[in-house]
C-alpha cells in the first residue's frame, strides 16, 4: 500500500516538473522574441548581461549541489556495503550522463555555431585589404632574408675554394669582400673562423653611431645550426642580417653574415602596414562581448535542461532501484544461508514477474540445498573410508596432478621411499630428483608424456647402505571428458620377495649342479672301484680294464670341468662396452650366419622405417644374445621352420623393440617364469644358462626381456631397449 501512494506521488512530481520546465523555455522565447530581436545594444547591456549571470550562476549551484549531494550519498552507501548501492549507482550515473552529455554536445555545437555567425557580422574588404597588406610586407622580408642567404652562401663557397681565410691571404680576402659587397649590394659582411672576428666591412651611409654587434649566442647558433637571421633597428630604418657557417678542415667553423638595411622609405610603411593591422584587429574586440552574452543566453537554457533532466533522471533512478534493492538484501541473506526468505512482489510490471521469479527459485534452492547436504555426507563417508583404506594398505600410493605435484602420497609410500612429510605440493622431479629415485623419476615422466601405462617395472633403490626392490605401477587417469589430470602409482615392496626368490633359485641352482656333478661322478667312482679290485685279484694287472676306467674317469672329470666352466663364465659375466651400433646390420649380420648353414630355416626381416641409425649398446653382448635366441629356436624347429626378426620403434617413449617368432613348438606357460633362472632348461642336454645371459645382458642394457606365445604355434622373444 505503501508502495503504491509513493509512486503516485513521484509520478505527480514529475508531472509538475516537465509542465514548470515548459513554460519557463515559452517565457524566455517570448522575452528574447520581444527584445528587438537580439540587437547588438540589447545584448551588451550591462544589466541584461549581470542577470544573465547570476541566472546561470545559481542554476550551476543548484545542479552542483543536487548532483553532489545525490552523489555523495551513493558514495557513502558503497562505502558501507549496502545492498543495491552499486546498481543504484550505474543507473543514477546513466541517467545523469544521458541527460548532461547530449546538452553540453548541443551547448558545444550551438556556440561553436554562434560564434561562426558572429564571425561573419565583422568580416568586410579592409580584412582583405589588411590581410594582404601584411602578406606584402611579409614577403619583402622574406625576399631580403633569401637574397642575403644566397649572397651568404656564395661568399662562403668561394671563400673556402680560394682559401682566402688563410692568414697569408688577408688583404686579397679584404679586397675581395669589397668587391662582392658592391657587386650584391651589401651594406654589411662579417666574417668568423670559430667565434674570432677575421674581417668586418660595413656601408659608409649606415648610421654607425648606433651599431649594434653581433651577439656571441647568435654566432654559437648559426654555427651549430649552418643557418640564422636577425633584424634590428639602426637610426630610423632596420639592418637585417643573414648568418651561414660551413666546417674547414683542421682550421674549425668559418662564418659569414651579410647585411641589406632597410632605408626609413622602405621600412616605415612596413611598420604603419602592420600598425593599422594591429588597430583593426582590437577595433574587431567588441565582438567578444556579444559572442559572451549570447553564450550566457545559451548556457542558460542548457543548465535549465540538464537541471531538468538529472532531476527526473534521480527520480526515476530511485523508483527503479527500490525493488531491486530488496532482492540484492534477500539475495545477501540467501548467501548466508538463510533460504527462509521471501520478497514482496511489486503491484505491476517486469519487477513483479523478476521477483515472482526470484521466490522461486529461493524454493528450489532450498530443495536442492537438501539433497545436496545429503550427497555431501555420502561423499565425505566415502573419502574417509578411501583414505582409511589407503592409509592401511601396505602398498605405496602416490598421485600426481597434471601440473606435476604431488597430490597425495600415503604413509606406506613415505616409509618405502624414506620420503619426508612435506613432499606434497612439490614437483615429482624435485621429490624423486636425487640418485637413488633416479629411475621413478624417468617411468613418471615417461607416463607424463606419452600417456600410458606403466605396469609391474621393477625398480632397485639403495637407501641407507640397504638395496630394496620395488614393484611400480603407474596410471595415467582421466575425467569423463578425457581430459589429463594426472597420475597414480602404486609401490609395492619386493624386497623380501626377491629375496626369498633368490634363495629358493640358489637352492635349486644347487641341487642341479649337485646332480650334474653327481652323474659323472658315479662312472668314476664305479672305473675306480673296477681298477683296484683288478689290481688286488691278479699278479699281472689287466692293462685294457685299467685303461678303460682311466678313460671314464677323465671323459666324467671334463663333463665335471666343462659344468665348473660355465658356471664360473655365468658369475663373472663381463661388464658392458658402450658404443654406437648400427641395431639393422647387426641383425642382418648375425641372421646371415645361418642363414648358408640351416638352409631349412626361413629367415624373414621386417625393420621399422623409423627405427634408428645407430643406439647406444655393447655390440658383442647384443650378438651374443641374438645369437643364443636364434639358435634356441633353430633346435626347437629341429633345424626346419621360418624365424621373423622385426624391429618396433615408438618415437613418444624412445622405446627400440626387437621382436624374434619361431613357428616352433612353444614353451609351456608353467616353465616360463622359470625360463631365465640359472640351471633351467627345457632341453635334455641344455645346462640352463643361456637365456640367463641374454636376461643379464638386456638388464644391463637397461632393457627388458619377456616371451609370449607366437599364433598358431612358436614363441615369441621381445627384447625393449631404450634409445
């Protein structure tokens, strides 16, 4: 109800204003109509001026303090962070500007064209006359200028050509300037090497009782421009003189001003043309005045508008911003949470359906802030039950966002790396950028940059004078959208594993080699036994049994030697020389020695176009390996089959895949885990230490070895090597 009386009322208020603002512009059209039409007289009166000024003086006032004071109020109201302050502001400033900018764009144009009309009510022939009086007189002293200038510049040449400002040639160079003065009809020479005065010659007629020298500053000026002129009275007429200056080997700047003076018939017409064209030009001064009282007369009607015009616009700007401060204080205590809140909706217009709108959709927020509350639960129950999981798994698990930081990394993780608390939130290159980490670091960023998987990479780390071995898996993972954010790698602590693998290996190892050594050791101890009980039941021994048991004995002690042999080759493996091997040719060269010997055995080489020139390896191990997998296959073919060599490189991990296929019997899956221990052969006579070597020296090559089964039937060796 309220609402309702105060917008009657403002629109009451507004109506009264436009009416009072209409008939004041009709009462000062009809007062400036019947003022003889704005004569000159009627216009610089001094009385109708003042009151002009006063008018106009107070509307200023007036619109200043209006606007001030409105002004001065939003600022305070911003400043105290009331609701709708800012919005009332934006809309108060809008209707000012558009009220005041168009006025004083119309006030500019309207005393811009004034001010050309008042223009044209003093423009007569004596402008033209005058005009072109002062051009003429100009362009004498522009001619006398230009003449001296070329007469300056000539003596300067010549002067400089003949060498005439030497000291032996003073009296010719005298004579000289003489001569030139006539001939131009000079009535002034001056001449400077540097700033010391060589020669002055001057015309007889000048008065020289009132002679002025040439400044020091303006011989310094001319020497440093090339170039200056300067006039000055002398008697009753004017000297101008002309400066030029040009530079002399080894001797420095020489100078030259020549001189015309202006006889009192030449010189005082030239002032008295300048003179009436000064007293013209102040007689055109009372023009200004009328130019100010028209403004005055225009300042008024625009202050009156813009008076006008921010008035309403204050008006209209509060009407506007009522209801819309209402919502901004319900839309605060929505922002605290206060969702119980409801806006009393205006009687008619937009505002109404804004705040049927806003009530709305306060009770849909209330809704949604109820099924919302009871996600978030759900949620924070499941986080803690992730990090509860986490936080007792034995398993490391350290996440790493897009950016390169650690996110998270879980107690277990810490503990097997020796990491300190404070890691998360550094860069993963800085946490694992020391030594020991040295290999995590490189899986990481592998994974950073190509996007894959890392799955079951075994890593050694020494930490404290102690190895351990750790499993590393690690995960790229993304959002729904396949966007990166980072990755997760689990650690898995292998070390007592591995430990407890090379103790079963040795045990086995050694039961293997005590078979082996038991074999042959039966026939000799049986060769033995033969030649003592030959050499104890006769008197003659029997020279064929005895030589046959020496024999056994010697053939067992070599199978004995030959099984010590490789074994000790096996423990003393040597390490590996380094250097750049081109991987093609030495596939083709080791393919080819057998290729002429099994003649039964298809050899089919496929190398990938982009595969390197030339890698880093040690080219004797990686023949001895190739060597030790082909002729692995070659028997399990019994000499008769196809073998395929391909070579894989991918360029986003710098990965190099040597793939060698039999079409052979295959390896069983349950040998395979058992394939590259020491002492384990799937071949009768194999002494199991083959595939052990090549293991060994791809391990070296910071490589990896794994077998897979070849389709329909064969085995399938991959060697991975980095490049």
């Amino acid at each position: 109800m309220e609402n309702n009386i105060s917008r009657k009322r403002g629109k009451r208020l507004s109506i009264l204003g436009i009416l009072l603002l209409f008939f004041i512009l009709i009462f000062i059209e009809i007062f400036l109509q019947g003022s003889k039409r704005l004569s000159i007289p009627f216009i610089l009166d001094s009385t109708i001026s003042h009151l002009l000024f006063n008018i106009v003086f107070v509307l200023i006032v007036i619109i200043v303090f209006v606007l001030s004071r409105n002004l001065i109020k939003l600022y305070l109201e911003r400043k105290k962070g009331i609701l709708g302050s800012h919005f009332k502001t934006q809309l108060m400033l809008f209707f000012i500007g558009f009220s005041i900018i168009p006025t004083i764009l119309m006030f500019i144009f309207a005393s811009d064209l004034i001010s050309r009309n008042i223009e044209t009510w003093f423009t007569s022939p004596i402008d033209e006359v005058m005009s072109n009086s002062k051009i003429i007189g100009e362009a004498i002293y522009k001619r006398i200028e230009e003449d001296s200038y070329k007469f300056s510049e000539i003596l300067l040449s010549e002067i400089k050509k003949r060498g005439l400002y030497l000291p032996v040639n003073r009296l010719e160079f005298q004579e000289f300037l003489k001569e030139r003065m006539a001939l131009y009809k000079l009535d002034f020479i001056n001449c400077y090497i540097n700033e010391q005065e060589i020669v002055s010659l001057a015309n007889a007629n000048l008065p020289l009782i009132e002679w002025i020298d040439i400044p020091e500053d303006l011989i310094k000026n001319v020497m440093k421009e090339g170039r200056r002129r300067w006039i000055n009275e002398l008697g009753k007429g004017e000297l101008i003189r002309c400066g030029v200056s040009t530079d002399l080997e080894g001797v420095g700047k020489l100078t030259i001003f020549t001189g015309i003076y202006l006889e009192e018939g030449y010189s005082n017409p030239l002032k008295k043309i300048s003179s009436s064209v000064l007293r013209y030009q102040q007689m055109k001064l009372y023009k200004d005045p009328t130019r100010t009282s028209y403004l005055l007369i225009l300042l008024f009607v625009a202050s009156l508008l813009i008076f006008s015009a921010s008035w309403l616009g204050i008006h209209l700007a509060k009407t506007i911003t009522t209801p819309v401060e209402k919502l901004a204080k319900a839309t605060e205590e929505i922002s605290k949470g206060n969702l119980e809140i409801e806006v009393e909706p205006p009687s008619s217009g937009e505002l109404k359906l804004l705040t049927e709108s806003f009530n709305r959709m306060v009770k849909e927020l209330k809704e949604n802030q109820e099924i919302l509350f009871q996600k978030t639960k759900e949620l924070e129950n499941r986080a803690q039950f992730i990090e509860t999981v986490l936080a007792n798994v034995p398993a490391g698990v350290i996440t790493i966002d897009e950016k390169g930081l650690l996110s998270s990394a879980n107690s277990a993780s810490l503990k097997m790396l020796n990491l300190p608390h404070n890691v998360v939130g550094k860069e993963f290159r800085e946490v694992f950028g020391s030594a020991p980490y040295e290999d995590i670091k490189n899986y990481i960023d592998k994974t950073f940059r190509g996007r894959y998987k890392i799955s079951e990479k075994e890593v050694i780390i020494q930490m404290d004078g102690k190895t351990f071995t750790f499993a590393v898996n690690i995960t790229p993972f993304t959002d729904t959208s396949g966007n990166f954010l980072g990755v997760i790698m689990v650690l898995e602590d292998l070390t007592q594993f591995v430990m407890m693998q090379k103790i079963a290996a040795w045990r086995e190892i050694a039961q293997r080699v005590a078979h082996e050594i038991k074999n042959p050791l039966t026939p000799i101890q049986l060769s033995a036994e033969r030649i003592l009980k030959n050499i104890e039941k006769k008197e003659k021994p029997d020279k064929e049994i005895i030589e046959e048991g020496a024999k056994t004995i010697l053939r067992e002690t070599a199978t004995i030697k030959t099984l010590v042999s490789e074994f000790s080759k096996f423990a003393r493996m040597p390490s590996a020389q380094f250097s750049q091997v081109n991987i093609i040719e030495l596939i083709k060269s080791v393919s080819s020695l057998y290729k002429e010997s099994f003649k039964d055995v298809e050899f089919i080489l496929e190398f990938d176009p982009d595969t390197p020139e030339e890698i880093s390896a040690d080219p004797d191990q990686m023949k001895r390996a190739l060597i030790n997998i082909i002729e692995n296959a070659i028997e399990a073919m019994n000499g008769n089959g196809k073998i395929w060599i391909a070579t894989h490189f991918k360029k986003e991990v710098s990965r190099l895949t040597i793939e060698i296929a039999d079409n052979g019997p295959g390896i069983p899956i349950s040998d395979r885990d058992k394939l590259f221990l020491p002492y384990f052969s799937t071949k009768k006579k194999g002494r199991g230490l083959g595939l052990t070597i090549v293991n060994e020296i791809i391990a070296e090559h910071k490589g990896y070895l794994h077998i897979e089964d070849n389709k329909p039937t064969g085995t399938k060796f991959f060697i991975e090597l980095p490049v």
